[in-house]
C-alpha cells in the first residue's frame, strides 16, 4: 500500500471563544475571553475566531462581543474573525475591525430553520449583502457548510445538498469554505466523499474541515482530510463547545489533540504544545472542569508525575474543588500539581 501524501503544514483556526464559549451555561467574564485569545496567539495561533455578533436573546454568551475585540492586544500576523449572521452583525464586526467575516448555511433545511429562523435559500440571500458588504471593506468572508455530515433534526443529508450549498456560497462571493460536521456524526468514508465533492468546487487553499467530535471521529476525520491534501482546519482549545441548537452536540475537536496528531506525522504547525496546553488548563480552570482533550491531560498528568517523587503515578489534573477535610500532608508526595501559567 502506498503512503499518503500530507501536506507539510497545516494551518488551524482555533474557534473555540466563539464555537465553544457561545455554549456555555454558565457565563464567563469578558476578561477571560480576552485573557485565553492572548494564550491562543502567544502558542502560535495565527486564526482565531474570537466571538459572534449575533442576537444576544438568542445567544446571550457572545453578548459581549465589543468587549472582548477592543480588549484583545492584536498580534501583527494573527487573522481575528467574527460569525455574523446577518447586516446588524456585519455592523458589529466592522466596527470591532474584525479581519474575516463567517458567514454560515446548513445543508439541512430543518437546522437552518432552528439555529437561524429562516430557510436555507433565504439565508443564503441574508448573508449576500453581507458577503458583498465584506468585500467592499477588505475583509475576508469564510463560509461554513453545516450539517455537512448529517443534521440533527433530518438525519442524513446527501452529498447534492452539500454541493450545492458549497455552489451558492460561493456565488455570493465567499471566499473560503469550511465543511462543517456540527453534530460530530461523520465518519472517514462519508468525509472523503463529502470533501472531494467540495473540491469539484473550491481550490485546496480556500477549503477547510470542521469537525465536531461527538462520535469520537473527529481526529480520524482530519486524517482522511489530509490524505486529500485538505490543510486548514477549526479546531477548539480544549475541545470546548458544541452547538446551541444541535442538542447533544459536543465541542470541536481539541486543538491539543489535532496538533499533537499533525506533529507526530511530521507536519508543522507552528504551534507550541506546551503553551496551547497551558492555555486549555487555563480556560478549563475558569469552566471549572478538566480539558476535553486526552493529549491535553495526559501532558498535564505527566507534568504532575515529574515533580512527584513517590512511586505511585499521580491522578491527573482535575481543576473541580473536591469537598472533602484537608489531609494532613505526606512529607513524601506532592499534589498533582495544577498547571502554572506560563512566564511572559
Ligand atoms: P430573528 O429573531 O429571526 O431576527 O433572529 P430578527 O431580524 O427578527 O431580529 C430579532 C431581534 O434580534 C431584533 O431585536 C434585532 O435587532 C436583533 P429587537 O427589535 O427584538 O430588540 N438582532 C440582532 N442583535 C444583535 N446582533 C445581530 C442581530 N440580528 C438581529 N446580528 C438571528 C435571526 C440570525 C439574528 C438569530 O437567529 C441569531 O442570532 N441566531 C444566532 C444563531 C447562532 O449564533 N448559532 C450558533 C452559531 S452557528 C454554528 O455554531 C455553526 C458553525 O460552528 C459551523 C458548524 O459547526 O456547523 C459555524
Ligand atoms: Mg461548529
């Protein structure tokens, strides 16, 4: 059997402040949204999808959204990108200075309906000025494909549905898109055929994947994408998110995880594994709970074992405060120590 052919570099576009903060029940102050955007550059991030202008009554967690882009130290060489769903939202987005614009239409009619209030031809027609409005302003318009792989609502969504969303974002005038697996249910044959349909349509430079990771397939997803010279991909710090209206729906794929996969096959990133797992421990300390990432905690419990010096291994990081009387301490053993921010 022949090798595959990957690309050498891989570009990701970490959306977890915006893909993964918008589903948070409980809130999170704009000051740690900012504080784990500056994490994410300092790692080597290079896209960032920061926050949505969307209905604050329909997603209160982005009501902040000009908070956190005017307090974001912006980073020459670093594209900010902002989801807007509508001309209010691009308003939003250009007073922000965002850099690129995501616009986004699903492949099934019953989730358009459900996640924007109006059919997928009718999106598509709301997001034309928009896309237009874009352009004329220099910025970027990167388009999401969702429920690429399947709906929530409808189940299986064909490969024609797709293709032709695929056609009509690009008739609008974006110039990027992204295909979406919002519910995490696709599998590597059903990605293969999905994405070789989109590049009947759209130059590898301009196609991505974005990969919910509900089903565990998320990582073998991307391999499959690579294997077909796909080289951008969405990604969430921590594995953060899931989709308000896509119930059951978890996050994105971790970013830890895929880099640490892309790494291993010889691929740069120009990402460090250490500082994008400091700044997932740190997010995850705010949420209060462990990251969504097994490379992320397994680095961190192997930071924890190397300054243990007890034969035992220690327990991996848990960031939940447990309830119970403090033990009196063992000279011979350390805590599982909790990841310490980096310097500088
Ligand atoms: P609507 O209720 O049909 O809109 O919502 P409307 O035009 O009738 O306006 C209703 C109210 O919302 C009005 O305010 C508007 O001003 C306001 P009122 O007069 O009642 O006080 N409004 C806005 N406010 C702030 N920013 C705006 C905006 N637009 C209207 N941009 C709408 C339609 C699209 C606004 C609504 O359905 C919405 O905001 N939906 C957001 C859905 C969302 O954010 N979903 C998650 C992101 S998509 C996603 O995660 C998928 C992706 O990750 C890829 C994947 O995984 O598939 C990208
Ligand atoms: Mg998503």
């Amino acid at each position: 059997m022949s090798h595959p052919i990957f690309p050498t570099h891989v570009t990701l576009v970490d959306v977890g402040p915006r893909d993964g903060l918008q589903n948070e029940a409980q809130p999170v102050a704009a000051t740690d949204k900012i504080e784990l955007v500056h994490r994410l550059q300092a790692a080597g991030l290079r896209e960032i999808e920061v926050t949505s202008y969307v209905s604050p009554k329909w997603v209160p967690q982005m009501a902040d959204n000009a908070q956190v882009m005017a307090g974001i130290q912006r980073q020459p060489g670093v594209r900010y990108s902002v989801l807007t769903p509508n001309m209010k939202g691009f308003e939003g987005a250009l007073a922000s200075q965002a850099d690129e614009v995501v616009i986004f239409a699903a492949a099934s009619e019953a989730f358009s309906q459900r996640n924007i209030n109006c059919s997928i031809a009718e999106s598509i027609e709301r997001f034309r000025p928009v896309a237009e409005a874009a352009k004329a302003h220099g910025m970027k318009v990167r388009a999401a494909v969702s429920c690429a792989l399947g709906g929530p609502y409808e189940g299986e969504v064909s490969l024609d549905a797709v293709e032709d969303v695929v056609q009509r974002l690009l008739d609008i005038g974006s110039d990027h898109i992204g295909i979406a697996d919002t519910i995490g249910v696709g599998t590597a044959g059903r990605v293969t055929a999905v994405m070789e349909r989109a590049m009947k349509h759209v130059p590898l430079a301009e196609l991505s994947g974005h990969f919910h990771d509900t089903y565990g397939q998320a990582l073998t997803n991307i391999y499959a994408s690579l294997t077909l010279g796909v080289h951008i991909f969405d990604t969430s710090i921590a594995g953060l998110g899931g989709c308000p209206y896509a119930k059951g729906a978890t996050g994105n794929v971790a970013t830890e995880d895929v880099v640490y996969l892309l790494h291993g096959l010889g691929i740069t990133t120009g990402i460090d594994l250490d500082a994008l797992v400091d700044a997932g421990a740190f997010i995850s300390n705010v949420l209060g709970r462990k990251p969504v990432s097994r490379v992320s905690n397994a680095l961190l419990a192997k930071r924890a074992n190397a300054r243990c010096a007890c034969p035992f291994p220690c327990l991996p990081f848990d960031p939940t405060p447990v309830p119970t009387p403090t033990p009196t301490p063992r000279s011979d053993h350390h805590e599982p120590a909790r990841p310490e921010p980096p310097t500088g």
